[in-house]
C-alpha cells in the first residue's frame, strides 16, 4: 500500500469490504446458520456460559468425547469474525463438531461489539474469557496446558493479541504461556487503514492511539526465551491484497521464529477460508489439528 492508496477512500473500501468483494457472501452465512443449528443439536454443549459480567461476556463450551477415565482434552477456543462490529458466536457453532470428533473441547466465545465498545476492550474481553477457559474448562475435561486459539477477520487479529498477551500482568494465576499456539485466519493486524475506510469507521471509531495500543504489527516483538508459542497467519488466495499485505506483515514484525507459517491458501476468498478450517484433508484444517496435537 503506497501513501495515495492509503489516503484513498475509495480503495480502502475496495480492499476491506469483504461483502462487497464475495457477491454470494449470504449464501456463506446461510450454510453457517444451517450447519451451526444442526451442531448444536448434535453435540448439545453448554450454551451462553457467563465468563464475565458485562454485555456479550457469555461463551459456548462443547466438551470433548472422551471415555472415562480418559486424558484431559486439548482446547480450541474459536474467535469469530465480522469487523469487531457484528456476527455472533452461535453462528460459528459449525465449526464445532468436526475437533469435537477428533477429541477437542471447543470453546466459542462472544464480545461486546463496536461501537458500544472499541476495539481495545473486545481484547481485553478475550483475555477475560481465556482467564475464565485456563481456571474452569478441566471441570469440562479441557487441558489447561493445550489452550489454543484459532480466530478469523477479527478474530484472527484477537488470536495474535492474546498470543503477545503478558497474562501475569493480568493475573498473578496465569501463566505467560496460557495460549500454546494460535491461528489467525484472513486477520488484520495493522489497525490504521481500517482508521480511514468509510464503510467501517463510524462503527469503530478508532483513534491513533487505539491503534497502536491493539494493533499486533505495532507491538514489540515477543521475545524468544518467554516459551510461549506460536502463530500461525493464513489468508485466501482470492482475498484483496490488503488482506495478503496483512497476511505477511505479521511475519516480517514477530519474525519467523514466531510466525513460522505464513501461507496463502489458493482458491479460497474472505469466507469459503473459514469453512476449509473444517474440510477433512484441508491444509488449514491440518494445521489447526496439528496445534491441538
């Protein structure tokens, strides 16, 4: 992105609206809805589970299945997307059976959503709700020792915050290595174009100084020695180039010690990525089971 792009709004809208980009994006949500409706009748689950006590701060756990006596269960807790601004974790119950199966507990947490909030304090939401993951989720047969994350859109960029989330600073209980890995797909991880795109900044009112206080590029680098884990950054094939500049940037920030994957999966636009994290075979669908291994 050079400087007149960058104070172009037209082509920031061009770039980052992701609806106007996939025409069928409505048929993506449907089979979201269809195909969350139908899990969550499959696995049941514990629904709308209090992690805190403001708006939004509910999640959904869905336990492993496990015989008795079995080993605690890794955990994948999923982000959703939708710009900090809309979407809701029920409708991203879809993702669920397929680790379920493979012996995970999932977990699917909601947020405040802007601009009741910024996007400040949607992240300091999930580290609430990964706080209330590491103390509970072993009554639900979690292992406290392999918490991941997998978020996509801003939910992939919420992954990498809680990934570079100095937990002690937070709680004196938690261990700077709460998160074992993380995986962003399709995240944004440089908040200042998305400052000046017309069809979102009157939903996120970002300032210069929320951007640099939760945009992931802008943080310092996580240290090597801290032993926390790794981020893996994914993005389709068919998204905008904004989003494949997003996509590398976080490597060429954290390094490649700490963004050792950092691929585009051909094909794919802004929402069919999100339904190949599922596809048995997938790449992405190996890499995230992968994490949990």
């Amino acid at each position: 992105m050079n400087d007149a792009q960058r104070n172009d709004p037209a082509w920031l809208d061009s770039q980052y609206n992701n609806r106007a980009l996939v025409p069928e994006h409505a048929q993506h949500f449907e089979r979201w809805a269809t195909g969350s409706r139908q899990a969550r009748a499959e696995l049941g689950g514990l629904l709308d589970v209090a992690y805190g006590h403001e708006p939004g701060e509910t999640l959904d756990i869905f336990p492993a299945r496990q015989k008795a006596g079995a080993p605690l269960a890794p955990v994948l807790v999923f982000i959703h997307g939708g710009y900090w601004r809309s979407l809701d974790k029920a409708d991203h119950s879809f993702l669920a059976p397929a680790f379920v199966k493979k012996g995970a507990c999932v977990v699917v947490p909601n947020y405040a959503l802007c601009p009741a909030v910024t996007i400040p304090q949607i992240t300091l939401q999930m580290v609430k709700a990964l706080a209330w993951v590491y103390r509970h989720i072993a009554v639900h047969g979690g292992d406290t020792r392999r918490i991941s994350v997998v978020g996509h859109s801003a939910g992939g960029h919420l992954a990498a915050m809680l990934l570079a989330c100095e937990w002690d600073r937070y709680a004196s209980d938690l261990p700077l290595d709460l998160v074992n890995n993380a995986l962003s797909i399709s995240g944004v991880f440089d908040l200042e174009p998305l400052r000046h795109t017309p069809f979102l900044s009157d939903a996120l009112r970002l300032t210069p100084e929320q951007v640099c206080m939760a945009s992931p590029a802008y943080l310092p680098r996580v240290p090597q020695e801290d032993e926390r884990g790794v981020l893996l950054s994914v993005a389709g094939g068919d998204e905008s180039s904004e989003f494949q500049r997003q996509n590398h940037l976080i490597r060429e920030t954290w390094g490649e010690a700490l963004v050792p994957i950092c691929e585009t999966l051909p094909g794919l636009n802004h929402f069919s990525v999100l339904e190949a994290l599922i596809q048995p075979g997938h790449r992405l669908n190996k890499l995230a089971r992968q994490m949990l291994d």
